[in-house]
C-alpha cells in the first residue's frame, strides 16, 4: 500500500503530509488513522510505547475516549529525506468538562511507500478556561481559512 506523497520530501510535500495527518486525526476514526502507519509501526506517545497497527487503534479509542470534543493542528517544524518534525497543539475537554490545550513535538520516520514506520511524540497538558479556546470548528479537518498555529501565537 502506497500513502503519498512518498519521500524524499520537499517543503510541499512534508507540509501536505502534516495536513493529512492532522485531517485523520481530527476524524478521531482511530482505523483509518491506523492505515497511515507501517503494519510495524512503532510509537512512542509521552511515556508509552506502542507497535503495531492493532496497538495504535486500542491507543486512539481510549485516547478519544478521554480527550472529548478534540480538536487538532499540526506544522511541519523541519524535514529531511524521510523524516518530519513537527509541533502541534490541541484542544479537549474532559468528562468533567474541564478544557486543556496539549501543546507537543513529534519526529516521523516513513518508508519508501509514505507509511509512518516511527512516530515520537513528547505533550505537555495546559489548563485553560472554555472561553480561552481558539480551536472552533465542528468535528472533522480544521477548515482551511482556521488559523494555523503560527497565526494563532501558539
């Protein structure tokens, strides 16, 4: 299965991959998140550490069971050949409704078919009021005229 755009990459294209990345993740559909990934893949996401698809998917079901009404937007931070960083940020409330913005780093690494084969991710939770939210579209991609995080100040 190929997923392209395929490394090496250029500005373009890591940018176009971050932007698929954040729609997946926004559809918190954790099998078709799933698909970006190598059948091997493997995580690091804060303190845990995930491989496989069949992880990952168990990995997004609790996460959105938890992170309610999230909502996410990525950036490329820098990119060479095969490898993405990129800084994003988010917003979810929990079941008490109490919102936070989860602000992170993470370093991808693809195969020559365009699947994330490593993904490091390191997120630090701030606390914020639900009038202090900047994130405001319905669930789905971040519509393309939403500020990204640079216009936002983030």
């Amino acid at each position: 299965m190929s997923r392209p755009p395929l490394p090496p990459f250029t500005a373009e294209t890591a940018a176009r991959k971050a932007r698929m990345a954040e729609d997946a993740w926004n559809s918190r559909d954790p099998e078709r998140v799933s698909l970006a990934y190598t059948p091997d893949s493997w995580w690091r996401n804060r303190s845990e550490f995930l491989i496989g698809r069949p992880a990952i998917v168990e990995f997004l079901r609790r996460k959105w069971r938890h992170e309610l009404d999230y909502r996410l937007i990525k950036e490329v931070w820098a990119f060479t050949g095969d490898h993405i960083a990129a800084r994003f940020a988010y917003e979810w409330r929990d079941a008490s409704d109490a919102w936070f913005r989860s602000h992170g780093n993470e370093q991808w690494a693809f195969d020559a078919d365009g699947l994330m084969r490593r993904r490091e991710a390191s997120i630090n939770d701030l606390p914020i009021t639900e009038g202090g939210r900047l994130f405001h579209w319905p669930q789905g991609p971040r519509p393309a005229d939403h500020p990204g995080l640079g216009e936002l100040g983030l």
